[in-house]
C-alpha cells in the first residue's frame, strides 16, 4: 500500500490537469491530505491514436510533455519522490502561468505550450541539479513513464486521459478528473473535493461525463478562458 491518501497523475502540459492539481493543493491547505504525485505521458498515451484529427501542434505540445516527464522521473530517481510536487508545480507555471499569446485563439495557445522551456531555470527554482535537464532528450527513461502512464490508465479502466486522481492507491477507487476550468479555494474546494470523494468511494460508481467544456482559466489561456470547447 502507498502511504499516500491520493495519487495524482500528471502532464505538465494539459490545462485541464493543471487547474485540478491547483484545486488539490488547496484541499491540502486545508486538509491533512497527503498526495503523492506522478507522471502520465500524453504522448505516449496517445500513440495508438495517433494526431490525425488533432490540431497540427498537437504533437510538439505532447512532446515537450514527455520531455519534462523524463526530467520528473529523473529527478525522482535521484532525489526520491517528495521532490516531484514542487517540480510539477514549476513546470507547469514554466507552462500555464506565461504571457498570453498575441493571438487569442486555441492555436496560439496550443504553439506556446508547444515550445521548449529552460528547465534547468526550472530545476534552480527547486534546488535541484541543472544537470538533470539532461534527462528530457532520454528516451532511455520512456520504459518507466510507459509502466507508469499504463499503471494509471488501468486502475481507471481505460479510456482515460489527464488527470488521474487514484484514492487509497494501489487499490483504492481512481478515475479521470474531475475537469474544471478554475481551481475553487477556501469552503468551496472542500464541498468539492468532499463531493467528488464520496462518488469516488460510491460502489459500482462509474462515470460523470460531457464532452463540451470551457477551456481553463490560466495566464496563459486567460484571452480564451469559458469558452466552450471539446478538446481532449
């Protein structure tokens, strides 16, 4: 058994995930919440789909995902796993928390996600080696974020993307979500977290679902945040 109370599964490049993960770390401000946080490889998870009917950058997006997972996974190799909340969080600020692009379409937003970060400036932030930047062009760490993305995607049963919240882990209850397009604080991040952990633990519960959406409210995505949208 984890001696976490939840396991959170992460892409530092998904939006979605990225509010959540904001949501979560104000339930923990709140709560004795223990989280213990790992990678989940869009780009690996979306090899057997392929991108043909996504947008053209969608790929470089997943890509530079996969390229900051291997930095996670090399960080957590030699530092341990208390390390990779705090990483998480400054990749995804590297990511979600820039300016907004001129342009306020999903395209634009989607390029920037696209483009490559200065990790190293990202691991100072954290006190961990620039050398471990290194890592991102290892395809030789792909194998552990392979198991891992598939660890994931299994205890929710499949068909799942980010993120994944897996409660009581290995064996407890996990599934994809919740999607939201802001992070609520205070009483309202706990009516919510209390909600979404009593359906969590509801036997034979399965799923909430609609597939329209309003794109999150980040920085970066602040010119085209609430509006509608099915992106995966």
């Amino acid at each position: 058994m984890s001696d976490a109370d939840v396991e959170f599964f992460f892409d530092p490049v998904c939006p979605f995930c990225w509010v959540t993960a904001e949501w979560v770390r104000n339930v923990a401000r709140q709560r004795p919440l223990t989280i213990r946080w790992r990678p989940l490889s869009l780009r690996i998870l979306n090899e057997p789909l392929g991108y043909a009917d996504r947008p053209a950058r969608y790929p470089d997006a997943h890509q530079r995902g996969l390229e900051m997972l291997r930095v996670v996974v090399a960080a957590r190799r030699a530092h341990g796993p208390d390390v990779l909340g705090d990483l998480y969080t400054a990749l995804g600020e590297a990511v979600w928390h820039a300016p907004p692009p001129g342009e306020a379409s999903f395209e634009a937003v989607l390029a920037d996600t696209a483009r490559p970060r200065d990790l190293g400036a990202i691991l100072d932030r954290v006190h961990l080696p620039r050398e471990l930047a290194d890592a991102a062009q290892d395809e030789g760490l792909d194998a552990e974020l392979r198991a891992e993305t598939g660890e994931a995607v299994d205890r929710a049963g499949g068909g799942v993307g980010t993120p994944i919240l897996s409660f009581a882990p290995p064996d407890g209850p996990a599934f994809f979500g919740p999607v939201i397009d802001r992070a609520p604080d205070g009483d309202e991040a706990l009516r919510m977290w209390d909600a979404v952990v009593t359906l969590a633990h509801w036997p034979g519960f399965a799923e909430l679902k609609r597939t329209l959406r309003s794109f999150p409210d980040t920085p970066l995505s602040a010119r085209i945040s609430g509006r509608d949208t099915r992106v995966r």
